[in-house]
C-alpha cells in the first residue's frame, strides 16, 4: 500500500508499515505503524481516508501494520 498526500508544511508517505513525514525545511522523520488499529488512525487522520468497520478490513491493516502484506511470488 502507498499513500502520499501533500499538506501546507509537509508531506506524508505511507508505504506498507512505514509513515515517513517530509518537512519543508528538509527533515525527514519515519516511524513504522505497529498495529492494524494504529494504520486505521493514520490512514483516517493524517490521509483523510475514510474507512469502513468490517472484520476483513481490520485483518488486512493488522498484517499490512505486521509486515506480513506480501505475497509470496507464483
């Protein structure tokens, strides 16, 4: 999953577990998401996603948020 939306002072990246703020003046900061309800909080506020309550949608932001989102190859 990749996100990235711009705001007035920064811009947020969010790609699997990781959210990495862009500040203006050239910082960076990261910081990985640690579980499915805290991806929930990100993508709601800081990206202004909204996101249904349903039990399959907590199972895939809880492995998203694990690092266990990838497929193994064919």
């Amino acid at each position: 999953m990749c996100c990235e939306p711009v705001a007035s002072d920064c811009r947020y990246a969010l790609r699997d577990n990781e959210l990495t703020v862009h500040q203006l003046d050239g910082n960076t900061e990261r910081r990985v998401i640690g579980s499915g309800a805290e991806l929930r909080t990100v993508l709601e506020q800081t990206f202004q996603i909204a996101l249904v309550e349903a039990p399959e949608l907590q199972a895939v932001l809880d492995r998203i948020a694990c690092g266990r989102n990838k497929q193994a190859p064919p």
